[in-house]
C-alpha cells in the first residue's frame, strides 16, 4: 500500500516542476508580499494573519493534490489495479490523503524559515502548544474533507464534482476566520464553528478557544458527520 501511494506522488507530486513554482515563486508575489506591504503601510496589522493565509494555501493545495489524484486514478483506470492488489481503496485514499499533507507540510515548513529568517513572521507564533494542535486538527480536517470530496467523485465516476467545491473555497475562506475572529459573525460564527477548518484556525488567531469547549464539540461533530457521510457515499458508489 505504500509503495503504491508512493508511487502515485512521484507521478503526480515529486516531479512536478509547477507545483515548486506554486510554493516559491507564486506564492510569495500572489500572497506574502501583499499582506506585507498592508502591514507596513496600512494600519490593518494581524500578528498572525500571514502565517493563516499561508496554511490556508497548504489546505488548498492538498484538497487540490488530493482531488486531482484520484481524478488520474479514474481516468487511467489505476483504480482498478489498486482494487485488484487487494487493498482497501477507502483506506488507501485515506493514507493518501496523510501522506501528501505531510509532505506539502515540510514544504510549506520550509517556507515558513525563510520568512523567519528574514523576519517577515515570528515562527513562535505557530511554534507554540495553540500552534502545533492546530496543524494537528488541520491535518485531521484535510483528510476528512478531500477524502469526502474524493468519495464523491468516485461516486460521479465521469463527473467533475470538484468544480463544485472549488466554488466554495474562497467563499470558506471568509467563513473560516482565516484572516480574523469568527466572533465577528455574532451568533453565525457559532454555525461556522461546524465547518471542519474553522476552529483549528481560531485557535491559532485566538489561543484563548483552545480547550475541551463549545467550539471543539463542534469541531468534532463536523469531523464525525463528514466521515460517515463518505463512508456512506462510498459504499453506494461500490453498489453502483
């Protein structure tokens, strides 16, 4: 099974001259060097938005990577020979799903030191116990929901359901708090809560939400919900 997951990221990942240039040279003039011109001319200074923008492009990335995958899959029909070798495909996809987070994580790590290095963040501020639970939750919240979105297009076989939730990203970017406190919402920030990214983002803009508290029940009902529900797709996709 690990040679096989492998395998599938040096066709799609490793080797893949666009996705460095997404990280190192777009990212920065696309994200980075905007935030830090507001912060130095504009009086909107967030301590710790540029290290949220920066995770929220890694989710991005690894929904998209994660997505795309199984769309090569279907269209090469190397499902079937992964069926074949006798692996559980929900499985399979799920560890997929792990190992391109973790490893878009070491390259986005290693974009994080080079803007410490030139002092462009305080790497304390994520470095901390509120931060490191966060990428904890985050790396949970990233396979729960590619691995719904995956399951889904099992599911439509043919169909691009992703186009559907590419719609959605920037829209979840606000209803996340990615760039401020979802309290600002007032009582639907409660609701956002339910979104599986809201809370690991808020704790890293607020630490004081970090504890066994509403907002983490909510997040661990969303956790819960999306796993049954592509348990429960996938399984009608194998009936199909």
């Amino acid at each position: 099974m690990i040679k096989a997951i492998n395998f599938l990221l040096y066709k799609k990942i490793y080797t893949d001259k666009n996705f460095y240039i997404q990280i190192f040279i777009r990212l920065p003039f696309a994200l980075v060097f905007p935030i830090i011109f507001l912060m130095n001319f504009v009086q909107a200074y967030e301590n710790n938005v540029l290290i949220t923008l920066i995770l929220w492009s890694l989710v991005s990335a690894a929904v998209f990577e994660s997505f795309f995958m199984v769309k090569y899959e279907i269209d090469s029909q190397s499902d079937y020979l992964i069926k074949l070798t006798g692996i559980n495909y929900y499985i399979f996809h799920i560890l997929l799903n792990l190992f391109i987070f973790l490893f878009l994580f070491a390259i986005y790590l290693l974009f994080f030191l080079a803007l410490a290095i030139f002092n462009f963040i305080n790497i304390f501020a994520i470095l901390n116990l509120a931060g490191i639970i966060a990428i904890l939750l985050l790396l949970i919240s990233v396979v729960v929901v590619t691995q719904l979105i995956n399951c889904l297009q099992i599911f439509m076989k043919d169909k691009m359901v992703f186009n559907i939730f590419n719609l959605f990203m920037d829209i979840l970017l606000i209803l996340t708090g990615v760039m401020f406190p979802i309290t600002l919402f007032g009582d639907l920030g409660l609701v956002c809560f339910l979104i599986p990214f809201t809370y690991p983002f808020q704790i890293i803009i607020d630490s004081s939400l970090l504890g066994f508290n509403l907002e983490f029940l909510s997040w661990i009902i969303s956790i819960i919900g999306c796993c049954l529900l592509s348990a429960t797709i996938y399984k009608r996709g194998l009936k199909r």
